[in-house]
C-alpha cells in the first residue's frame, strides 16, 4: 500500500491551514508521506490548480493519493469527489479542477464523497480541508477503498472549466494564453512545443515575433540567460509549454499581466 499523500491548495505558507491539515492526516495514519506541491496557488484560480496537477502527477509513484484543494464553493452544494484510475486517486471539490485530467486519462471512475464516518465529527463550513478532504485521504492511504466513502457517479454531471485552448488563423498566427505565473514570475501559457513545432517550419521561425500587450518579442531561446540581463525572452520550459521570461527579473511585473492575459506568435506577412 503505497502511503504518499500530495497536497496543492490556494491556502498559502503564512497560515497554520496547511499544517492543521497534515496533523489530522497523521493522527489517522502515522506512516502517510506527505509531500508539498505548492500551497501558492493564486486564490480561487480553479484552471491554474488544474493545470498544475495534470503536470506533475505522473511523476509520483503508483499508488500516490493527490488532493487538490482549491475550493471557492467551500460550503455549499458542491460536491467532493475523487477520481480513480488503476494506479492512483485524485481528491478534489467537482468544481473543474480535473477538468484537463478527464481528457488524459481514458480508464477511470469517479466517486461522490459522502461517507462522514471517514470525516472529521465537527464539520465547518469554511475547512473543509481539515475536516473532510484529509481525513478522507488519510483513511486511503491507510487502506480504506473508496467504495467504502461513497458511491460512483456519471462523467455526464461533472463540472469543467471552459478549457482555453491556442488556435491558429489563416494567416498563421498562434493565439494563446498565460495559464500561470510561477514563483520567479515567468509568464507560462498553454502553447506547447508540439503544437509550435506543427505550425511553424524551421525556416520561418527566426522571423516570429511574440507579442504581449504592445509588447513584441523576436526569437525563441533555449535557457533563461538568452539575452542581455533585464531583457525579455520567450523559451520553452521543462513541461513543454511556452514560456515568456525575463533574464534576471519578473515577467509578471514587467509586462503588468496576470493569468488569462492573450499571447500572440504573429509571422510577419511576406510579398
């Protein structure tokens, strides 16, 4: 039984929310190894925590248990849920956070959580991280099957968000979006290599500018040092996904943008 617990909340580093969470965890199973991967998730950013989980759990051993809590709906009607596969669960308010998850993984079911014997007794309507979410993955972990929490409901009812995906015109240009900002302030989008290897030849691509705002950008860069110091840059990151960048600063506050904001490759038109 494998006993890793992951963890992704909105909740952020400063408050004891994050702790309260795995002591109630470790107070149900002793032996859950429970891993951080990221409590700074921007608050309420239900696509940035779904991206965010369809890209690192692959990485983590058969058997991991990942749970998601990025929960605006905390309190009311919404349902919890976990999704599982042959090799591991994902615990999550049905709110769209798995949205990316339901187009990757073909063989799944999902389960409505409702079982509140796996719950905490006193129930907030505020925490439902502490009180419902991590004991019911610790009481996984332990070995408890999710049968025994609730029962399997229909793909059919499950909320998604309206997944933005990049499109290219007639005239090649590639429209994307910024999907997330990380720690050091990189602007990353939902444009992937595969898709601009597709679009544009290798002869064309010294000619491609990236435009942000009225910001232009020319050339794509294989690291973080690809220009002078203080300049922008455009490169594509471990995940694959395009990255806008600034050598040595912070791309979010250079260009003034946040999540959702377009990005553009436009191919200059040639007589």
């Amino acid at each position: 039984m494998c006993s890793i617990i992951t963890l992704m909340t909105d909740f952020g580093i400063s408050d004891p929310y994050v702790g309260v969470m795995k002591g109630v965890i470790l107070g149900i199973n002793p032996k859950a190894n429970i891993v951080d991967i990221t409590h700074l998730i921007e608050p309420q950013n239900i696509v940035q925590a779904g991206w965010a989980v369809a890209d690192i759990y692959s990485y983590f051993p058969k058997g991991t248990i990942h749970v998601v809590v990025v929960d605006p709906g905390v309190g009311t009607g919404r349902r919890i849920i976990a999704l599982k596969t042959a090799d591991r669960i994902f615990l999550t308010p049905d709110n769209g956070i798995l949205t990316l998850l339901f187009d990757i993984i073909d063989n799944y079911h999902v389960y409505e959580i409702t079982n509140a014997h796996y719950f905490l007794e006193k129930i907030s309507h505020t925490f439902h991280g502490r009180d419902i979410f991590a004991p019911v993955a610790a009481h996984l972990s332990a070995g408890i099957r999710l049968e025994e929490m609730g029962k399997k409901v229909s793909r059919q009812g499950l909320v998604r968000f309206a997944l933005q995906k990049p499109s290219v015109d007639e005239q090649f240009t590639l429209r994307g979006t910024i999907i997330s900002i990380d720690h050091f302030g990189n602007l990353i989008t939902n444009i992937d290599k595969t898709l601009f290897d597709i679009t544009y030849s290798e002869d064309t691509r010294s000619q491609l500018k990236f435009r942000i705002k009225e910001h232009i950008i020319e050339g794509v860069s294989l690291n973080y040092m690809g220009v002078e110091v203080n300049q922008p840059l455009v490169l594509f990151g471990s995940n694959g996904l395009l990255e806008i960048s600034i050598h040595s600063g912070n791309a979010s506050r250079y260009f003034q943008v946040r999540t959702g904001e377009p990005v553009l490759i436009e191919l200059p038109f040639r007589e």
